[in-house]
C-alpha cells in the first residue's frame, strides 16, 4: 500500500510553470502568454494552474517572487547597500521573460485593484521591509527609492524592449545615490 495521494506526482510543479512562465513569456510576449499558452508549454492542464492561482497576474506574481529570490543586500554603507540593489534589480529584469512579465503584471495592475493588491503585498512589501531594515530609513523613501530605480527600468523597457544598458545603470546608480545614500531627511 502507498501513502501517495491519487493524481499525477506534483514535486517540482512549481518549477516547471514557472520556468513555462517566463520562456512562454519571453518567447511571445506577456500579452499573447496565455494561462492556456502557458499550461501547454508545462505539459499540464490548465485548470492545474488555476487550482494554485486564480488568475494569470497571480501566477506571475509567483513566478516573480521566484525568479528574484531575496534581495542580497551586499556592502557596508548606504551607498553600497542601495547600489547592490539597484545592480540586482537591473539583473533580475535582464533575465529572459523576467522584464516583459515585471512590466506586463505591472501595466494590467494599473487598471486591476486586486492584482495591485497581489503586486504589493506579496511582491513589493518583501524588499521595501528588507531595504528598511537594512537603510534604517521609513517606508515613504524606502517606496521612493523603488519607484525611482523600478519605474525608471520598466519605463526603458517599455520603451525599447530591452533592459537598460550599463553606462544607464551606472549613471542611474549616481543619481539615486547623490540623493539618498547620505541624505537621510
């Protein structure tokens, strides 16, 4: 007798929708990556996707999460704290499929009250409270900081399709900092 419960084995389901997730994405952009596309290109149903997240934007919420991880905050000061971050967020939206979905949840938030609430919580709030904690600073500028550094890669990636070049992302980096590595008002 087997302890398994009926149905297919599900270890490594997660993996397997989000890695469909972000190359489904990637290879037809975020709009035409359907739960339907998306399901397809896992091998599984996709009414296995919705018994997890009942929507699309949920699913990519997770898959974001995933893809990110934490946010590795390296250094010993505020300036090299923050450009850490900024270097790990401009890496993160570089990866294939991981900028188009950003921008895609991000974009249909606009109009979505509860995929806004689903993009703050679960996936803004982690890394404000880890920028917190880590600057010591109040949640206004820690939200700043983001809307500066995240605002400004998902507008380039809107803009051009591509994530921002490294002479951008050091020029950027100088801007933020001048503002906020040694301000703390």
């Amino acid at each position: 007798m087997t302890s398994r419960p009926p149905g297919r084995p599900r270890t490594g389901l997660n993996d397997v929708v989000f890695a469909a997730t972000l190359s489904t994405v990637h290879e037809l952009g975020y709009a035409r990556a359907t739960v339907d596309r998306i399901a397809a290109a896992a091998g599984i149903a996709k009414t296995t996707i919705y018994r997890r997240w009942p929507s699309k934007g949920a699913l990519i919420v997770d898959c974001l999460l995933d893809a990110f991880g934490p946010v590795p905050l390296e250094g010993s000061g505020r300036a090299e704290l923050m450009s850490s971050a900024i270097h790990w967020i401009v890496a993160k939206i570089g990866e294939p499929g991981v900028g188009d979905a950003f921008a895609g949840v991000f974009s249909d938030a606009v109009s979505d009250p509860a995929l806004r609430e689903i993009l703050s919580t679960r996936l803004q709030d982690p890394y404000r409270i880890a920028l917190q904690e880590a600057l010591g600073e109040p949640e206004a500028r820690v939200l700043f900081f983001i809307d500066v550094v995240v605002g400004t890669l998902l507008h380039r990636m809107g803009m051009t399709g591509e994530p921002m070049a490294a002479a951008d992302v050091t020029a950027l980096t100088g801007m933020v900092l001048s503002h906020f590595a040694d301000d703390t008002a």
